[in-house]
C-alpha cells in the first residue's frame, strides 16, 4: 500500500463469498458514483469526467475500467486489486501535486491519444487521464501496480519524462 499517502482511504477488501459478489460490487459502484458522477475530480484546475458510453449493467464504461482488467472490454474480468481500491482515483487526482505526474502518449485503435500519468510516490498505483480539447480531462483508468518491475519501469517512464536519465 502507498503508506507516504495518508489521505488515501483504506481499501474496500472483498470477503470473498461469492454469495455476496453482487452486494459488494454494488457497494463500489455506489462509491464510484459519489467520486465521479454525483461529483468530480479537479486536477490543475479543470473538471474530471469519465466515460459513461457505452453503458453495461447500466454502469458507465468507466466503473468497469476502475474494477475490471483486459484488453476487450467485452471479455474484461474483475480484478480485486483494483476493485478494493475504488475509492482511490479521486483523491489521488486532487493530490496530483503531491505525487508523480508525467505526460506521454498512448496508441488507441483510432489515434495516438495524448496521456497524463499520476503515479503514487512508490509507483505502486497509477491513475491515467486525458487532456481534451475543451480543458477538461477524462478519466481513462486506474490500477494497481503488484509487481516490481512493473513499478520500475512506470517509474523509468516518468524519469525520461523529466528529462533525466
């Protein structure tokens, strides 16, 4: 966990009963309505949005982008990392000054799409937006980051973005 982020909630952990599956899954998107929906995220000064379209369960794209994991959004899976740690985006966004922030780019199917990157000081948690057009920025994911290698080369990313090798 990012202990030198005291302001970050604790996780939301799964009991792992599967009987009580929906119940929880219910009780994160409560909680992702509240930081996202209900109200939003600020980060330099400029409104956070997030995907709605399309919906599935009748949640946004965004809710399962937070919980889920896979290439296809068709065929994505929930991943627990991510879902214990659904209160962690907002204020991760709001503390973005605190914390490791760089910019790069990404190949979508469509385009080259402008990335900002907000990582936790140990790089153990990544949150990504998107710049638009119109100033605001949109919510494209947030995760975990288990592994140490994964976390040194996020970490690797946002050295080369400093311009310091």
């Amino acid at each position: 966990m990012s202990s030198s982020c005291a302001w970050l909630p604790p996780i939301m952990p799964y009991s792992g009963i599967t009987a009580e599956l929906d119940d929880y899954l219910e009780t994160l998107y409560t909680q992702f309505k509240q930081d996202f929906i209900y109200t939003y995220p600020t980060f330099n000064g400029h409104r956070v949005t997030v995907r709605a379209y399309p919906k599935e369960e009748d949640k946004e794209q965004a809710f399962f982008h937070l919980t889920t994991e896979g290439v296809d959004n068709r065929n994505r899976t929930y991943d627990f990392s991510r879902c214990e740690r659904i209160a962690w985006p907002k204020p991760i966004i709001e503390h973005a000054h605190e914390l490791r922030v760089w910019e790069g780019t990404r190949q979508t199917k469509a385009r080259l799409s402008p990335r900002v990157y907000i990582a936790t000081p140990s790089f153990d948690y990544l949150v990504t937006l998107e710049p638009k057009e119109n100033g605001t920025y949109t919510l494209i994911t947030a995760f975990y980051i288990q592994y140490k290698h994964s976390r040194e080369k996020k970490e690797a990313e946002y050295i080369k973005s400093r311009g310091r090798t």
